[in-house]
C-alpha cells in the first residue's frame, strides 16, 4: 500500500550543481513559539470559561513555557522537575495541575513543598499515599476511557471506572483531602470531536453520586488530545469546543462544574518542524529505501506502529514522486518511520536533500535518545520573532 502524503516543494536557492545551500546541522526541529501562542489563543476562545494547562511533557522548552504563562496559559505537570520548569516560566505553583495518577511518594512531597496544590489519583493506594505525603490537598480521580478515534490512545494504563471514582473520593474525604472532581484523557491526537461524550456523561454521574454523599466535587479535567495537523487532516479547534459545550449542557445542566483541559499536542504541535537530510537512498527488491539523518530515536518515536504520520516537504525538485520506505540511522530494526503504509516522494531526491517533517513540535526533542548509536539528541532552533539555538 502507498500513501499519498501531499508533497509541498519548498523553492531552495541552489545556484549550480556544487553549489550547496549553507544551512544549520540536521537533524533539527524549529520551534516557533508564536505558533503555540496562537493554538493556546485559539483554543481558549473555542473552550470559553475553560481553563488552559498545558501538558508540559509534551515539548518542555523554556522559551515555550515562558511565551505561554506570559499569554495566561497554565499547566499541567507530571514530575517536581517539570513543576519547578513551570514555575520558572511564570506560573503559579498553586495554579499547576499534577496529573500523573501514580507517582513516587517523595516526588509528591517535594511538589507540595513547591507550592502545588491539585493532584491527580486513579486507586485507592495512590489516594492514601497523597493523604500521607500531601495531607489536604485537592484531588481528582481519573476515569479511564475507550480511547478511540485517537492515533496516539492513552487509555490502557491509567483510568478507573465511574464506581472507583466514586469509593476513591469518598475515602480522599475520609483522609482529610478536598475532593475537586475527576478528569480523563480521550487519548492523543483525537480525530472525533465526540470523544469527549461519553467520559461527560460518566463524570456527571460520578458527580451526582458524590452530591448524594454530601460532597460538593466542583472542577472537571477534560484532559488533552486536540490534534496537530498531521496527514489526513482532523476538524478545526471549534468543532472541538462546541461539541464539548454542548455535552457539558446536556449531561450537568445546571450542576455544571468549573472545567479545565489539558492539551499538549494542539497546542505546540504545529510550532515546529523538523529537518533532516538524507543520507543515502537504496533499492532493495524493487523497494525504494530513503535514509534519513533523523529517525525513532532523534526524537520521531510516534512513527512506531506508524501512527503518526508526518506531512513531508523536500527539497529534491523532480516533480515525479514515487512510493519510498523511509528510515532511520541507526542500526536498529525498529529504526523504520513509515514501510507498511509507504510515502510519497520525489524520484530525485537523493543524499544532501532535506526533507523536513511538518507539525512536528510535540513529543519530539523530549522523546530523543541520549545519543543511541553515537547520534546526538534533537537539538531546538527556535525561529520566528526570536531566534537562537538551544
Ligand atoms: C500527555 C498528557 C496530556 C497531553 O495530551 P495531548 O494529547 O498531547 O494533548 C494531557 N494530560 C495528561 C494527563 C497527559 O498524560
């Protein structure tokens, strides 16, 4: 099977045959943190009265962090050192959503003592490990959910059904915590703006249920998974906000809780791009195999099982494209971005060509190798209104 990526050629200043364009080292990713400004801007207007928290796992560059809390995004962490990186950008330690639903017990400490308030459980274990290590703080049970229509699922690790949550938050009142509410994930790069329907209608159970109790749950996490604009496309921001508004009506009513998302890929997705350079093109059994100088592990790890697909530019300029393998460096199997659904390139691209990746700013430098087979980690070049390397 061939895919039909859409090839936008780039127009490159080659005088001559010898003569190569001087260009920065590849592998790279440019990072234009205005961009992430504009998704973060966009999707507060398509979520009105939401808070933002951006998932800072998903590219934690201090440029981005600081241009973000500087616009009124906050965030969601994972770890004492992505709160301290949070802080440092600006944020409100006690405005900062925990949200790793197991965590290490002096992790938890050393975040309370940094100020953070709001914590994220999905056990029993977990809610008296917080009510121990961060007595009185505020926590939210996470619901698991199917995962579907998402290319990147988050589901299968962390969540707990509705009648969890509720005996969870019942024992958190029990142990002295402020019960918030709960929070899900619809899983990443979320296609289907109706995902978020059924997790709402389970919160607004789990809700009613607490309220029973005497409890009074007031804040709802919708998580992350709005998409970046990868191959095949996913409908604009405010199909996605208006889908969920009216879920939240018909689903709390007038019980409606104060609401927060959580996104990391919609946000800095679209910000960067990452060039590469081909090192060397091969055929194999009738197969066209493209090298590239970036692969799974220079920071390209969601190609595994193919599942993201990245939009491709080259330089080469044929304009007659044919299906190629793209790989990887190194020498690992696993090494190999797209095989089973093939790519579309130009027949003459060939060893110096760039090929840059589109929308690749998410989950792409954190998710590097240290330096797997001697190749260095993705370095950041931020571009736009600032530029400089990092
Ligand atoms: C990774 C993660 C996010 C961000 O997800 P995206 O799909 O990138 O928006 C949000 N919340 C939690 C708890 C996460 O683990």
């Amino acid at each position: 099977m061939t895919s039909t990526l859409p090839i936008v050629r780039q127009p490159v200043d080659r005088r001559g045959s010898t003569e190569v364009t001087p260009t920065l080292a590849t592998p790279r990713l440019e990072l234009d943190v205005s961009v992430a400004v504009d998704r973060f801007v966009r999707l507060a207007a398509a979520l009105p009265g939401t808070g933002v928290h951006y998932a800072v796992k998903a590219n934690p560059h201090p440029r981005l962090l600081a241009e973000l809390a500087a616009v009124g995004c906050r965030f969601d962490v994972a770890s004492p050192a992505e709160v301290r990186a949070a802080v440092r950008a600006g944020a409100d330690p006690a405005s900062l959503v925990y949200s790793n639903p197991v965590k290490r017990r002096d992790h938890v400490a050393e975040a309370t003592a940094l100020g953070v308030r709001l914590f994220v459980v999905d056990s029993l274990p977990e809610t008296v490990k917080l009510a121990e290590a961060a007595p009185g703080c505020q926590v939210l049970s996470r619901l698991s959910t199917s995962g579907e229509g998402s290319d990147w699922p988050l589901s299968r690790k962390y969540g707990c059904s509705p009648e969890e949550a509720v005996r969870i938050l019942l024992t958190a009142d029990r142990l002295g915590l402020e019960v918030a509410g709960l929070s899900f994930h619809v899983g990443s790069q979320q296609r289907d703006p109706e995902a978020w329907a059924a997790p709402i209608v389970s919160a607004a159970r789990v809700f009613a249920l607490l309220r029973d109790n005497g409890l009074s749950p007031w804040l709802l996490d919708l998580g992350g998974g709005f998409p970046a604009s990868y191959d095949g496309g996913c409908p604009p921001v405010t199909a996605y906000g208006e889908a969920i508004d009216r879920r939240l009506d018909d689903a709390f009513g007038d019980h409606r809780p104060e609401t927060i998302v959580e996104p990391g890929r919609g946000i800095v997705g679209d910000a960067g791009t990452l060039v590469s350079t081909v090192i060397g093109v091969v055929h194999r059994g009738g197969v066209r195999w493209v090298f590239l100088d970036a692969g799974v592990f220079t920071g390209l790890v969601e190609t595994l099982d193919e599942a993201i697909r990245y939009r491709l530019q080259t330089t080469a300029r044929g304009a007659e494209t044919g299906p190629c393998v793209l790989a990887g460096p190194t020498c690992d199997s696993a090494d190999v971005l797209y095989e089973q659904q093939m790519v579309q390139l130009p027949l003459d691209l060939a060893e110096g060509d760039e090929v840059r990746l589109q929308s690749a700013g998410a989950y792409t430098t954190c998710y590097s190798s240290v330096g797997f087979n001697g190749f260095a980690p993705l370095p950041t070049r931020i571009t736009g209104p600032v530029a400089g390397v990092s």
